[in-house]
C-alpha cells in the first residue's frame, strides 16, 4: 500500500483493520499490533494510529491508555443499543426518501429490490444486507440531511459486524426479511412516509433478533469448547 494523501491512506487502513473486525478475523478483546498492520501493508505506523482513531468512531475498537487499541466487545446489551440506534436513523432515512423522491430514483429504488429478491432466492445473507444498508448510505441527496448521514455512516461497519453473525439463517428468515424490507419500499414509492418509518422499525427488529439469536449460539459454542479444553 502506497503512502498517498495521509487522510486517504488512513480510511484505507481504517477500512482493513474494520473488515477484519467485521469477518471476525480480529475478535473481541484483541489488541491491534499497530507494528504488525503497518509492516503487514507497508505503511507508517503514525498512519495506522491515525487509522485506529478513524475506527474508534465506528465503535468497532476502543482506545485505552498504554494498552492501545482492543477490539470492542459485542454482547447482546451491545446489540440491542447498536439497532436502537440504528432504528432511529433508518427511520429517519426513509422518511426523508419517501418525501424527496423523483422517477429516476424510484427507477433505482425498483431496480434494488430486482437484486434483493435475486439474493433471497439465491440465499446470499451477507450480500442482501450490503444491498440495503450500504445502499441506503448512499441516499445522500434524497436525504438532503448531512448530519444524519454521517451519524449513519459511522455506525454501519458495526451493523456490519453484526449481520455478518446471520450468514447461516435459513432461506424462510432471508425471504421474511425481503417481504419486511419490501413493505418499507412499497411505502417510500406510495410516499407514505409515517409508514414507511414505521416497516422500517419492523425490519430493524427482525434483524436484530436473528443477531441475537446468532450471537447466543456462537456464545454457547464458545463456551462449550473451553469447558472441553479444561478437561
């Protein structure tokens, strides 16, 4: 990786280090090597501690004093808080859509559920929900709301890392969550904004139950494997 413009260079190494998080390559509780990422992309390590105060905001890591950064915990108080916000500004999001809309992004919005209805049939989970969610960040001029926007933005790769626990739902839970998510369209398109508020509530809580109910699992699974190591 070249050192190119500082800011640049620190959202890419931001980015790395998140995707890692993300996939669960780097787990709760681990530290991030600062001396490892910057060899690892040849890099400084200013730009890499630059980086980890980028990733701070997205609540994916924490930064303590003389133990660096750790990568944040994720319980399910942690992922009840994560949608409860969430919920709020995707509401928010959609209300905004519904009211602002013109053909050609009625046209895009059409065009997405095409994709999301391919995935669901496919059985894609991890590609389905970048499809919403990383397509409703980029709503930037229908929303017209700077602020919400990146408030949004700095949240998703933590709702990213929190989907990702669902890639092994069954087809029944991805096409519940496809008709959820068409009801919030059907709605933005009819421009029924309190509605489409309202679905969208409904969806948030759908997913944030299939996280819980994933991360109760991997929980479980994690503790029956160091009962049998202690044995």
């Amino acid at each position: 990786m070249q050192e190119v413009e500082t800011q640049s260079l620190s959202e890419q190494i931001a980015k790395h280090i998140g995707e890692q998080i993300i996939r669960g390559e780097l787990v709760e509780g681990e530290r991030i090597q600062e001396l490892r990422i910057a060899s690892e992309l040849d890099v400084s390590r200013g730009s890499v501690r630059e980086a980890l105060l980028l990733l701070e905001r997205t609540q994916l890591i924490e930064i303590f004093p003389r133990r660096g950064a750790i990568v944040s915990e994720m319980s399910a108080l942690q992922v009840r808080a994560l949608f409860d916000m969430s919920c709020l500004l995707l509401g928010q999001i959609v209300f905004r859509m519904s009211e602002t809309w013109r053909p050609h992004e009625a046209e895009r919005v059409q065009l997405l559920l095409e994709q999301l209805a391919t995935e669901t049939r496919q059985g894609n989970t991890e590609k389905f929900y970048d499809l919403i969610f990383q397509g409703l960040a980029e709503q930037h001029e229908m929303v017209a709301n700077p602020y919400l926007m990146r408030y949004y933005n700095e949240i998703l790769p933590s709702l990213r890392r929190s989907y990702f626990l669902t890639l092994n739902i069954s087809k029944r839970e991805l096409q519940e969550s496809f008709e959820l998510f068409k009801a919030v369209t059907d709605a933005v398109l009819a421009r029924k904004s309190h509605q489409a508020t309202l679905f969208m509530e409904d969806f948030c809580r759908h997913l944030r139950n299939l996280v819980l109910e994933s991360l109760t699992r991997m929980k479980q699974i994690e503790l029956a494997w160091a009962r049998r190591s202690r044995r």
